[in-house]
C-alpha cells in the first residue's frame, strides 16, 4: 500500500507541478514541465515489474490509472490479478477481490508519512526531495527525486521522459526491492466520470480499517 501511494503521488504531481518555476532547470525537468503545464486530469495504463533483493523473483502486473486534481485517483490492475485502489479525496480504498477484503483508510494518514502531500501543496516538492537531472539512457532522459526525509521510505525515485511525457519510473524500497513502471496510453485533461473516484463496497465483503463506514451497499453495475 505505502508503494503504490508513493508511485501515484509522484504521478499526481505532475497535476500541478508547473507551478514549481524555481525548480533547477534541465532537460528532464523540462520535460516534466511541459507535461504538467495546464494538467487536471489524466488517464492512462501501466504495466508493473517488482523484482527482489536478488535480482531473480519477478512479479509483473497491469492495468489502468485515473488522477483527477488535486486529492483523486484510481489504480486499476487487472491481470494477472484483479485489485482496485481509489482515493476519493478523504479515503483510501483498497479492494481485493479474490479475498473479499476492502481496506479503508482517511486519506491524510497516508499522505502525512508520504509524498502524498504534493497532491495538496505541490511547491513541497524541491522541500521535500532533492531533484536532479541524470541524463539519458534506454532512449529516456531522467530525473532523481531523493526525499529530504530523516528516514525515508525509498532510497531514491527515478522519472524517465520521451517526447510525450513521463515514460517510466523507477525505484528501490527499503527491503531492496526494485519496482519498474511503465506508462502508456496517456490522455491529458479528458473528463472522467465521477463515479470514477467513488467507490462502495460490495455485499458480503469485509471491511476493516481506520475510516468509518457507513453502510455497506451492493455494486451496480
């Protein structure tokens, strides 16, 4: 969960990174820049690859994603399982199909002990991570996002760009792992359904966490 909150964070930035016009300047920033000016909405698929402290155990995911300034976003995968992440702006849901579980968190809880906070306030972003261009390779320019944190919850987070925005990323978590993402398929400032970023549990399943519930209705649809 505190991955994926920290990949859709640095993603979400981008909503609203255009305002950050201190920031150094280079190709890679540049880049980023030009892919966020005017950003509200965004749309597009990814694919996934985790792969161990040793290099050997991979586990590759895909789907969709949805981020909708300033607190909103859906993560999608669908193969090879199905899982389903939205923010709705106040909560954090969490949905596992295959074992009938949503997780349910207030929203800020994630963001104080993430780079969620970028999705409120995104000139934290040269406060909160050290940005540097590092040049090419695999055809992409990169930039470093370090986190200024005393005890940071990844080593680093590297953004790589083509002609069309941001292309990749990558980075290590504290256990060593390597996530690799890459994006596709973006469509910029399309409008998006509400319902996008709504979510209600489906009959019969459990919910557990620190965000209360309501009710609980069936799905529709």
């Amino acid at each position: 969960m505190k991955s994926l909150a920290f990949v859709l964070s640095l993603v979400a930035l981008l909503l609203t990174s255009h305002v950050a016009a201190q920031a150094p300047t280079g190709e890679a920033r540049a880049r980023l820049d030009a892919f966020a000016s005017g950003l509200h909405s965004l749309t597009g698929h990814f694919q996934q690859t985790v792969t161990d402290l040793n290099g050997r155990d991979q586990k590759t995911s895909s789907g969709t994603l949805a981020l909708q300034a300033p607190r909103q976003f859906r993560w999608e995968t669908l193969q090879p399982y199905q899982q389903t992440i939205v923010a709705d702006g106040s909560r954090v849901w969490m949905y596992d199909p295959e074992l009938e579980q949503v997780t349910v968190r207030i929203q800020s809880t994630e963001e104080a002990h993430s780079p969620l906070t970028v999705l409120t306030n995104v000139a934290q972003l040269d406060q909160d991570f050290k940005v540097t261009d590092q040049g090419a390779r695999d055809g992409l320019v990169w930039l470093r996002l370090v986190s200024r944190a005393a005890d940071p919850q990844f080593d680093h987070a590297d953004l790589g760009f083509n002609a069309g925005g941001l292309a990749r990323m990558t980075f290590r978590d504290q256990l060593g792992a390597t996530t690799d993402i890459r994006f596709s398929d973006w469509k910029r400032n399309v409008a998006i359904p509400p319902a996008t970023f709504n979510f209600v549990p489906p009959k019969g399943v459990d919910v557990i966490g620190d965000a209360p519930v309501i009710s609980v209705q069936p799905v529709k649809g």
